[in-house]
DNA sequence: CTTAGGG
DNA sequence: CCCTAAG
C-alpha cells in the first residue's frame, strides 16, 4: 500500500542534480513523516529500492567508514557532512567509489532501521530543526537510514552489533539490493538517484520522470569506464537488440565492401536534417517502421539506421517511406491492427496490413489474378508506396493461410469467433479469400491439392530416381 | 525484373 | 518482412 506507492515513486524518480553544499534538503514535517513512515514500514519483508540505499551504503562498505559514520551518526546525530562531502564532492565521488563500487557485491544489504524513535533517524531529523540550514533534516534521516544500510558485500555480514552499540534498535526492515543492478556508472547513478530519493522524502516533491539526465550531469563517464567494468547487468540488451546490431554491422560491411546491389548515397547532413525532421514529429505518427530508439539514441545510431533503411530501399526514391504514408490512410482505418502490433517486431519495416489493404488485395487479384503482382502493386497500392509486390503476395499468402488455419479451428473446436482476437481475420474477408482462393488457387497450393499423396510421392520417386541416374 | 519459396 | 534462387 504505502510502501508500493513510495516504490513506485523511487521507480518514477526524478532525478535532479543534487546540490550538497551547505544546504542538501529543506527540511519539512511533511518529510519528517515520510520518513517516519519509512522506518515505521513493517519489517518483515524485503524492499527493493533499486540498490540505490545500498550503492548509498557501499560508501561506508569499509568497515572502519562504516564505524566511523557509525560513530559520527550516533555521536551528532549529523551524518550529512562527512557523509555528503564525500558524497558530493565530484572528484572524490567518482575516483574514491568508483574503484570501490565495482568491488561492491550487490547482494542483500539489510536495513536496520530504528524501533526505538530516540535513536532513530527521525530523531535526528528533529534536530534539525535546531540548525535548519545545516540540513539535519528529514534528509539526515534517509542518510542515516541509509547509513544503517550495511551491506554485505566484503562477505561480511550486516553489523548488527555496531548499531545494537548504540542503543537498542529493532531492525525494522530489510532492504534487499537488487541483484540485477549494475555496476559501475550505473551505480553512480543509483547512488544519485538514492541521493535524489532521499531528497524526495524531504521535499516530497512530486517524482517526475527522467532518470537519465541524472546519470549524465553526476558522473563521469569517463571515470565509470576507467574502473574495469565488473558486470553489467542493467538492462540486458535484448535478444533483438543483439541480432539487429549484429546483423546490421554485417550488411553494413557487406554492402559497403561487396556493393552488389545498388545503394542509395545519402550524405550525413542530408540524414542529419532528416533526422531533425523525424523528431519533429510526433511519436503517434509513426508506425513500429521507424522504431523510437532511433530519436532518442546517438547521432550515429541515427544515421546508421537511416542509411541501412535508404540501403534497403534502393529504387524508391527519396525515402518514399515518407512520414505522410504513415499519417494519412493508416491512421483512418487502424481498428484491425490494434497499437500493440504495432510495436516493434521483428521487422523493421511492418506495417499492418488494414482491411481495407486487404479488400484492395483481393480486388485486385480478382481482377488481375493470382501472380500478377506487380500489376496489383502498381494498380491498387501505387498510393501506398510501402507495398511492394512481394508484400502483396505474402499477405495472399498468409491470408490463405489464415483461412485455413481458421477453418480448421473451426472444424476443430467447432465455433471460434473471429471478431474477438485481431488476429483472427473478420469473416467477410475470410470468406471472401476463400472464394478468391477457389478461384485463383495460389499455385503452390494448387499443386499440393492435386497431387495426391500416395501418386505425387511416386511421380517424385520416379523423378528423383530419374534425376539421379542422369546424375549418376 | 518478377515471382516463388523459405526463414 | 526479408532474403534468395530461378525463370
């Protein structure tokens, strides 16, 4: 209940540059509750903050640091200063933790908050309030709170002791790092986004989105790459990611060295200004073709994927794949291809075939046959410039096969409405590839339907063994 | 270049 | 959708 909303608010975080100087978080009883309410969560269960409190904690990971803060928490009650100078300090953050955040083990990290309130952070926070620009506020609290964090990653375990010292504390929570998180910058960047956070329960700021920009503004990139990276384990590229980069690099030289077929030259600042042109555009407008990493990713990502798709469309002219063939017919009569087709696949270039496409699909073939696909392109879907002929035929092509495969569903487990999955094609057109196909069969099927099986496999027996011999 | 077929 | 072989 609350701690899933402040979750999701940790998730939902906005990141901000984080000022510690002299001043870190206003101080405010809203905050004070928040934080109350943290350490008053139910201790039972683990929480996962995103390793955000426990890259946090990796700073203390030390156990001599962590006494000391220890210490310096209990003694003062003012963790802020030595913590946050460290914390904050540019040079110190990166080069200090950056080595050590790599050998830091994400495992679980257990919180000891403070049953007893006189111990507790919150206490600390009141603090505050004696000296309000020092930031003993809540924000000393979260720090504390932090503080507590004690992870075990040098194999040693949490430190219960060192806390129990102090006075008696119940552990009122366990905070289990994350294990998928990463290492290196992206610890930098939990730690930021802790720090944030914690400025969240101070200011109770409303959490907006943009977690990336934080990343950029407090770290280096260079000191994170510097560390040797240990595991990266953020965001697994997906399985498509991988294969797309792949294969892309590989056509990409292929085609460049090989320069078989015939390849559009589009000069960077051409792309470049195209590029610029996309992103003006918003994003309801593009269908899965123009897949959205490409705005937010680097310039070279932009290009490359520009240039691979003017690489495959080699005849057209001039990227004819314009963003107005995406607006103008589509967007009308988009019911059958709900928008969760449409994101990305694993083509490139998908466009969901409408039924008004399919009508026009077999009007044509209707008209002009089955085979003659380029007359039905050139005729029926010149304005569509996105079909070529063998999209046409692939869309017969899985159209029959829909029908069959709906046929037999529905020799099989009888009645199947068909308006209930998109997938499934609308009756009318069902029925009317049926007819089509009756008419024009498509070709491979013709021959399969009139071969039969046991005459076919003796004829290509026959063929084969004659086949053979002429080899032989 | 177009089509068929497989992936 | 994409790629490739065959006509």
């Amino acid at each position: 209940m609350d701690r899933d909303e402040y979750l999701r608010k940790c998730s939902n975080m906005k990141c901000q540059r984080v000022q510690v100087e002299g001043s870190y978080v206003p101080s405010l009883q809203d905050d004070e509750m928040e934080v109350e309410h943290l350490f008053e969560e139910p201790r039972n269960d683990y929480v996962s903050l995103d390793g955000s409190l426990a890259s946090y904690t990796a700073l203390n990971d030390k156990d001599d640091l962590q006494l000391e803060v220890l210490d310096d928490f209990l003694d003062d009650g003012f963790l802020d200063d030595v913590e946050i100078d460290n914390f904050e300090g540019t040079d110190g953050f990166s080069d200090a933790r950056g080595g050590y955040f790599l050998d830091f083990d994400f495992a679980k990290v257990e919180l000891l908050g403070s049953g007893a309130n006189e111990d507790s952070p919150v206490e600390n926070s009141n603090s505050e309030s004696q000296s309000p620009g020092v930031s003993g506020s809540s924000t000393v609290g979260g720090i504390s709170e932090s503080t507590k964090v004690l992870p075990n990653s040098t194999q040693s375990k949490c430190k219960i002791e060192s806390l129990d010292e102090t006075g008696p504390h119940d552990t009122n929570g366990i905070i289990r790092n994350n294990p998928s998180q990463p290492s290196n910058v992206d610890c930098m960047y939990n730690i930021s986004l802790d720090i944030q956070h914690l400025h969240e329960l101070n200011n109770g700021y409303p959490l907006a989105g943009g977690i990336l920009s934080c990343k950029k503004e407090n770290v280096t990139v260079e000191n994170c790459q510097s560390a040797p990276p240990r595991e990266k384990r953020f965001r697994k590229p997906t399985q498509r990611y991988i294969e797309e980069s792949s294969t892309l690099k590989s056509k990409e030289k292929v085609r460049t060295t090989g320069a078989k077929k015939k390849r559009r030259s589009v000069s960077c600042s051409e792309l470049h200004t195209r590029t610029k042109r996309l992103e003006n555009i918003p994003i309801e407008k593009f269908s899965d073709n123009i897949p959205i990493e490409k705005f937010s990713d680097s310039d070279s990502d932009v290009t490359l994927s520009e240039l691979q798709h003017c690489m495959k469309y080699p005849k057209k002219e001039k990227l004819d794949y314009d963003y107005e063939s995406f607006s103008s017919e589509e967007s009308s009569d988009e019911e059958l291809t709900p928008k969760r087709c449409r994101t990305k696949d694993r083509r490139k270039n998908q466009r969901m075939w409408t039924t008004s496409e399919v009508t026009k699909l077999m009007d044509g073939i209707s008209e002009y046959g089955v085979g003659r696909w380029t007359d039905i392109q050139r005729f029926l879907f010149s304005a569509a410039g996105y079909r070529t002929p063998t999209d046409i035929r692939d869309k017969w092509r899985n159209l029959l096969r829909a029908c069959s495969s709906q046929r037999f569903n529905k020799k099989e487990e009888g009645e199947q409405d068909d308006e209930n999955s998109p997938r499934t094609l609308p009756l009318s057109v069902a029925s009317r590839v049926l007819e089509l196909s009756k008419i024009h069969p498509y070709p491979n099927r013709r021959n399969k339907k009139r071969s039969f099986p046991g005459i076919a496999n003796q004829s290509n027996r026959s063929r084969r063994n004659v086949r053979r011999k002429k080899c032989t």
